[in-house]
C-alpha cells in the first residue's frame, strides 16, 4: 500500500513496497527501455526518452496523455549511488530539453522551473521499499502529483511482476 504525505514545506512523500529484488527496481529506474514501459500516470505512454545515469547526467523524456498531448521532462541527476539512491533536479522542458514554465503546459500554480526527487531503495527482506521525494512544489500543491506518482508505481508494480 501507498502512504503519502502532503508536508507544508511543498514536498510530497511516498513509500511503497515492490515484491522484487533491489537490484531489480533500481534497473526498472536506470534502464531507458524499462522506463518507458512504466514511467507516466495511468494511459500514458513515453514515446521518447534519455538517461544518462551519472552524476551531471541529463534526462529528457516525452510523456504522451491518452487524449495526444504530449508533457515534457528534464532534469540532471544530482547523486547516483547503485542501488541506493538517486537525486535529480525534476523540471518542465520542451521537445529540445529547455526547461519550461509549467504554465507552458496548462498547469496552473507557482511551479518553480526546477525542483528535486530523491528516491531512495531498501532492501527489506528480499524485496525493495521505495520512498520517492518531490520537493519544491508550489505551496498547497502536490495532490496531483501524489496521485500520478502513485499511478506510476501501480505501472511499475505490473512492469516488475511482468520481467519476474
């Protein structure tokens, strides 16, 4: 089960268990090809993404709704530590990888341009508790994002019990 938490310091956290190895869930977040099988809400799919896993590396990835639309990402990873953690700047961004206003998009809210996920991977008994970090949401912001964090890590759980 998910547990999320809206703190008033604009940051959003959620845990949830995998019933898969560590090793395998950090692959799931460092492989381009096994991302793009989960990484979006509900519906959504990712036509186009790169990772350059590595401190100072880039990601850019192309988030496509169900209706057509289509959601730009980009961010630098701060901190790589196999498979342990990752820190990255989490930012909107066009088909070329400049970051955006998220206004750009029709988001309404006092998005900054950048802000930062630290996910963290444990091990617990031969399966991976994750906790996920969104920091630097507007103030009174982060349902929206829960819930699609959340529906990404119900993608994600089919993806792993899928390449079992």
């Amino acid at each position: 089960m998910a547990n999320d938490t809206i703190s008033k310091s604009a940051e959003i956290v959620v845990t949830r268990t995998f019933d898969a190895p560590r090793e395998r869930v950090w692959k799931a977040w460092t492989d381009v090809d096994q991302m793009k099988s989960w990484w979006g809400p509900k519906g959504f799919t990712v036509p186009k993404a790169h990772l350059d896993i590595r401190e100072g590396g880039k990601f850019h990835y192309c988030m496509r709704a169900p209706d057509g639309k289509e959601y730009w990402g980009t961010g630098i990873y701060e901190e790589v530590s196999p498979p342990e953690r990752l820190v990255m700047t989490d930012s909107f961004s066009d088909p070329d990888g400049n970051v955006v206003h998220a206004s750009t998009y029709g988001i309404e809210g006092d998005y900054p341009l950048e802000m930062q996920v630290t996910v963290t991977f444990e091990d617990v008994d031969g399966k991976t508790r994750l906790t996920l970090r969104h920091s630097g949401l507007p103030a009174g912001g982060g349902q929206g994002e829960s819930s699609g964090w959340n529906e990404m890590f119900d993608r994600l759980t089919t993806h792993l019990e899928g390449s079992a």
